[in-house]
C-alpha cells in the first residue's frame, strides 16, 4: 500500500515541489491551499495529485480537512508543513493583525495539523512530520519579527514532538530553507534582493526541488533513525 501523505500549501512554490518529489517516491499525496483556486486547479490538471482547501490557522477546518483526506485516500502516514505566509514591517509599523496572521499561520498551522494526523501515526507505529522553517527563524531578519518568531517556534515545536514520538516510530524533523526563487520571494524589492544574493556563498538563489529532495529523504523509510534535526538548505548563507 502506498503512503498517504498531505503537504499543507502543496500547490505551489515549495510545496508544489515537494508534492511533486513525494509522488515522484510513491506518495498518494494530498496538497492544501488556502485560496488560489485557479493556481490549485491547474496543478491538479498537470500533476494528477488532488487538491484540499483549508486555512491551516484554523484548528477546526484542519480537523475536518484531514478527516476528507483520510476517507477519501487512506491514513496519513506523512505532514509536510510547508504553508507560511509574510507579513513585514518593522515593529513600530506592524499591527497585532500582522503579528496574529503570522503566528496562527505559520506557526499555528503547525500544531492544528499534528493534532489531526499525530494520534494516527502513533497508533500505526510509523509517522513522518516535515516542518518548513527558516534561515530568519535561525537568524532573524529586520522587519520581520513576526515571522522570525513563528519560525523560531518551529524549530522548538520540531524537537518537542519528535521527543513524543521517537519511540511510536514518528520522527519529527525541520527544514530551514534560505532564499529560495518562489513567489514569496518574488514580492521582495528588487535592489533588497540583489543585497541578499550578494550575502549567499554560492552566489544564487535556492530552487525549490531542492528543498524537496530534502523533504523526501526525511519522509522515507530511510529517514527513520533522523529525528529532531534542523536541515539547513541556504547556500551556505547561515552555517548554524
Ligand atoms: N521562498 C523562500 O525563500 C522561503 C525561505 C524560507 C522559508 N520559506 C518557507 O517555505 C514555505 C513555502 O514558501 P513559498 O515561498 O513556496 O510560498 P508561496 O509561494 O507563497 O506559497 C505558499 C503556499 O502556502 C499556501 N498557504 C498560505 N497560507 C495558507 C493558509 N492559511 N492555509 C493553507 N495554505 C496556505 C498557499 O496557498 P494559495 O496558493 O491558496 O495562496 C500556497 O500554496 C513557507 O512556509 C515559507 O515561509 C520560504
């Protein structure tokens, strides 16, 4: 039987390659959005992987979303993590709406979604959980305490839940991307951009797949003994 496992904002940059790279090892995958329905849509078309529409900061809806995805597709053996939004602004500009969306997003997102698929993995005695953070989480990043926060947090939720379940065979691992070419990056000016680019030993921007192909080692059955790790991904950027 083949894995079955969800990639939460699995329809686009990041999270389209990693959806792609699970498929690509035998996962039935699922991939969430949270409203581009034109976007999830053509990616349904083109890669055949089904897509699910849920906001992950909201604890009910990602209870009812999984429970679709188990009875349409199987238990999930795999969560990828992977939706995350921006909301800069230094902190004298930043509203507690900034702040708020952030964290219940980013972070929040996190905890509702192993909520909903930890029981089952446990109970199964294998599990793989993914979550996406980021070299700002490391390092933080002027203009961005919210998101420095929220992913900071993950990197402390990662080692928290692969504590619970190293021994139910449920590893729990992180993944801190540094720039990587996808939309989110895209919104960043482009004289800010060529100032961070100069900053990256290897003298370019990430590609998403090659997140993902960090993503599917973790998620296979060969990742089984790596738990509560942080895998940097950044070019050399932040040797942490
Ligand atoms: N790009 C980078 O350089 C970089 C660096 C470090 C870390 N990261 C992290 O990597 C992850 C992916 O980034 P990306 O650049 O690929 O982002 P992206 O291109 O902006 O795509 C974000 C995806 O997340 C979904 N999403 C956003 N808010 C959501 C919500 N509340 N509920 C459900 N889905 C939601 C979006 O759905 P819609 O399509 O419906 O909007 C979309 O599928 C994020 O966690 C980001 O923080 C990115």
């Amino acid at each position: 039987m083949a894995r079955v496992g969800i990639v939460t904002g699995g329809t686009r940059g990041i999270g389209e390659a990693i959806s792609l790279a699970l498929k690509e090892a035998g996962v039935t995958v699922a991939a969430t959005y949270a409203g581009n329905d034109a976007r999830a849509r053509e990616f349904t078309e083109r890669t055949g992987i089904a897509a699910y529409k849920w906001d992950v900061a909201d604890h009910a809806a990602c209870l009812a979303g999984c429970a679709k995805v188990v009875e349409e597709l199987g238990p999930v053996d795999i969560l990828v993590n992977n939706a995350g939004i921006t909301r800069d602004g230094t902190i004298l500009k930043m509203t507690y709406e900034m702040w708020k969306e952030v964290m219940d997003t980013n972070l929040g997102g996190c905890f509702n979604m192993a909520k909903a698929v930890f029981p089952g993995m446990r109970e199964r005695k294998w599990g793989r959980i993914v979550n996406i953070g980021s070299i700002n989480g490391q390092a933080g990043q002027y203009g961005q305490v919210n998101y420095a926060a929220a992913k900071s947090g993950i990197h402390g939720f990662t080692k928290a839940l692969a504590q619970e379940g190293a021994r139910a065979g449920v590893t729990v691992n992180a993944i801190a991307p540094g720039y990587i070419d996808t939309d989110m990056v895209a919104a960043v000016p482009a004289d800010v951009l060529e100032k961070i680019v100069a900053k990256i030993p290897v003298g370019r921007l990430g590609q998403a797949h090659e997140i993902a192909r960090g993503v599917a080692f973790l998620c296979s059955e060969d990742g089984g003994f790596v738990t509560g790790s942080t895998l940097s991904i950044n070019g050399g950027q932040h040797m942490y």
